[in-house]
C-alpha cells in the first residue's frame, strides 16, 4: 500500500505553481486583465471553478509570490505599480499598504471590464424572457463577438502560449445558458433547440431564432383545379382559386401563432389531378411559431376540409424533408385515368394493351406543357403494371402503376412522339385523359 501523500509529491501531473505564476507575473506587467479574462487563460487548472474564481485565485497566488520578493527587494516599488494597474485587486491592497497610495487599475484589455456576475444575469434574464415569450423550453445560447476582441484574445493566449485557455464566447455561452437553466427552468439543447438566443456583445442586443416546427403526415386533395402553391400568372391574376399550400397555412397559422406555414411534399400532383387513395406524405414546416406545444389531435381536426384534408402522425425533421423531396419521390406511384379514344376500341385490343405494358420501360422528354418551365431532358421510367375498365366503346379507365417521376398523361396520348412507348402509340388512335387521380405514394 502506497502512502498518498508520497504519492502525490512523487507525481510529474501536479500543478507546477511556479510556471503557474511566473506566466500570470508575465501576462499582467503587459496586458490589464480582469478576473473572468486572466481566469479563461488558465481554464485548465481546477475543476468546477469559475472563471473569476480562478482568476482571482492566480492574482492571489502571485500577490503572496511578489511580497515576498518585495521584502528580499527583488522586486520594486514601480514594479508592484505596474501589476497593481493591471491587475487590480489584491495588487491595489498590498501597495497601499506598503506605499500609502490609492492606485487606479486600467479597464481589462479583452472584455473592458464588462463580463461580472451582474451581467452575466442581466443579459440571463432578457434571455429567457424572450425564449419565455415565445413558449421555448430547450434553447442554445449563441454569441457574436467583434472582430477587434476577438484579435485581442488571440494576441494574448498566444503571448502566453497557453493551450488550455478557453475563448470568451464559451464563457458567456456557458454561464448565461447555466443561469436560465437553473433560474428559469429552460434545459439547454445543443442538438435540436426550439430556439437560439444570440447575444450581440458590442451592444447587449438579443436576437432570437425560432425553430420550426415541423410536423410529418399525409395530405389527400379531393377537388380538382386546386393547385399546389398559390399559382399566380405574369399579370399578377391568380389561375386558381385555391392551394393545397394556403389549406394549411389558414388551417394552422393562428393555432401556432406562426409566421408562416410551409409544405413540402413527396412530388406533386397535377392541378387538375386528385389525390386519393393513401394520400401524399408530406411534411408542413411552422415558421416562427410562439406556440409550439398544439396537441397533435387538435391539429388533426383543423387540417380536415371536403376539399383538401391532412393527417399528421409525429414530428419530423431536415433531413426527412430532404428524402421525401429526393429520393422518396422516386418511390412507386399508382393513378387512375379516365380515358376518351377517338376511334372505337375492343376488349382485345384494351387486353393487347396491358399485355404491352407490363414492366415496360418508357422514354419521356420533357412533356411541351411544361417545356417553358423546365429543361428539355430525357428521362427513362419504367410502367409495372396497367388494369383497364371499358366504361363503353370510346371510354375506359385505367389503372396504372409505374416509377415516380412518370408524366402518365404524356404515357396516354403519346406527346407527339416526346413520350414512347405511348397507349396512342400502340392502340393506334388518338386518346385524351381526361380525369386524373393519384391512388398511392409509396414512400417509407
Ligand atoms: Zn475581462
């Protein structure tokens, strides 16, 4: 068994005070540091102490060092001054006890004095209280420094060449977020915050972020002539009265007290196209809600309309938007459409159809009703699968199932040879859909 004490005397980790404080003796003659900025410079030492403590604590420690030097008169009278205007307390006691004068220190050259307790907790409080007013529970506390300090930092940490200091922005981060956590009850959350408060230093100015909300579920659109977005022409006239987007934004807006509502959706439907069946996965991002606790049930019952209707089963995120938008949309798709033939059609020949169209590859450009918006490429889809229903001898419907991204009216009259293999293509006739509906998304 190892006596303790012996052990820890033998130690090469325990604290080498004299370097300790001939690095503190250094930094002082040349720079005035406050506490909470001469403490950062020795983040490394101690544990659960703050950096005013540690700060003062080095001053302490150097003040006992220099009296002593003082009595063997190794160190001067105009040399205590020096440190004394630096260093402030206990410097200013020890020389005015020793040479009966009051010695003004000089402002801390990083921070100029401004980082205390004090304003650590006023700057805590307009925090919260503006998380508070926007009904934020988990919060991230951001700072934005000058550039100038942030010169000054680094001009001193590497004149001591220190390489456990820490910055000045981590300090306030730290203290003010432990403040509002621990008076105001918010928990800090540095992955997912509901909001971020970003304290300007240069003027103590707060700005607040609010997170969206973001919700994920399924929409189902049981009108036609309803567009996604609000579709406004080039004279500013409106094409259709109505968008699945501003159901939702009416539907929610006020529940949230939101800025915005926004959809994103795995593809989108034609404006002329419902969308039935397992409807559209989409997810509906809350800007700049002040109420971010709605019960999920309530929202349930304000996004349910004859024409457009939701249903949100949790919470999303980024990143689900991004596969829902990318690669989610590629999932298979199913449609129904009805179909007017111009010339008369058989069951054989509607039977010859979906035979040709089993697992059957089809190249499209880029379908000429959307040429003027989008680039003219090729894209090759695949149709799995087509059922068809003769309704009488020109009219059918037809059921397909085919990759996403498929222009399926394009699929039916051919586009001028744009879309091939098309139904005109191979019934020989000209068709036109005429109904549209989408059946199911697949998406996980
Ligand atoms: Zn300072």
């Amino acid at each position: 068994m190892g006596d303790g004490l012996e052990d820890l005397e033998k130690s090469n980790t325990i604290v080498d005070f004299n370097e300790l404080i001939t690095k503190a003796y250094s930094i002082l003659k040349k720079y005035p540091l406050c506490n909470h900025c001469l403490g950062r410079l020795f983040a490394k030492y101690g544990l659960e102490l703050r950096n005013e403590e540690r700060g003062f604590a080095v001053k302490t420690m150097l003040q006992i060092h220099l009296y002593e030097l003082i009595k063997k008169k190794q160190v001067s009278e105009k040399e205590l001054r020096i440190i004394a205007e630096n260093g402030g307390e206990p410097f200013t006691r020890l020389y005015k006890k020793l040479y009966e004068e009051n010695i003004q220190s000089r402002s801390c050259y990083i921070c100029n004095n401004k980082l205390s307790r004090k304003y650590f907790e006023e700057i805590a409080a307009n925090a919260a209280n503006k998380l508070l007013d926007h009904n934020v529970y988990r919060f991230l506390v951001g700072v934005s420094l000058p550039p100038e300090i942030m010169m000054k930092e680094l001009e001193v940490y590497q004149e001591l060449g220190l390489e456990t200091t820490e910055s000045l922005k981590n300090e306030m981060k730290r203290e003010i977020g432990k403040i509002i956590r621990e008076r105001y009850g918010l928990e800090p959350d540095f992955n997912n915050p509901e909001a971020t408060v970003i304290i300007d230093f240069s003027n103590d100015t707060l700005h607040l972020i609010v997170s969206p909300i973001l919700l994920e579920g399924r929409y189902w659109k049981r009108g036609r002539n309803i567009s996604h977005t609000p579709w406004i022409n080039r004279e500013g006239v409106r094409v259709y009265p109505y968008s699945i987007q501003e159901f939702f934004e009416e539907s929610l807006k006020e529940v949230f007290d939101a800025e915005k509502v926004i959809l994103h959706a795995s593809g989108r439907e034609d404006v002329d196209a419902r969308m039935l069946g397992e409807g559209r996965p989409m997810v509906l991002e809350i800007k700049k809600p002040k109420f971010r606790y709605v019960d999920l049930g309530l929202v349930n019952e304000l996004i349910r309309s004859d024409l457009i209707s939701g249903y949100i089963n949790g919470y999303s995120s980024r990143a689900r938007i991004e596969y829902l938008k990318g690669e989610g949309s590629k999932k298979a798709k199913a449609y129904k459409l009805l179909v007017f033939s111009e010339k008369t059609l058989s069951g054989d020949e509607l039977k010859a159809l979906e035979e040709f169209f089993r697992d059957r590859e089809i190249k499209q450009k880029t379908p000429s009703r959307i040429l003027r918006r989008k680039r003219d490429v090729l894209r090759i889809r695949k149709v799995y699968e087509i059922k068809t229903f003769q309704l009488n001898p020109q009219v059918f419907d037809v059921l397909i199932y085919c990759s996403g991204g498929l222009y399926v009216k394009e699929l039916i009259h051919g586009d001028n040879g744009r879309t091939t293999p098309s139904f005109t293509e191979v019934l020989g006739t000209k068709l036109y859909p005429l109904e549209i509906d989408v059946f199911g998304v697949e998406t996980l």
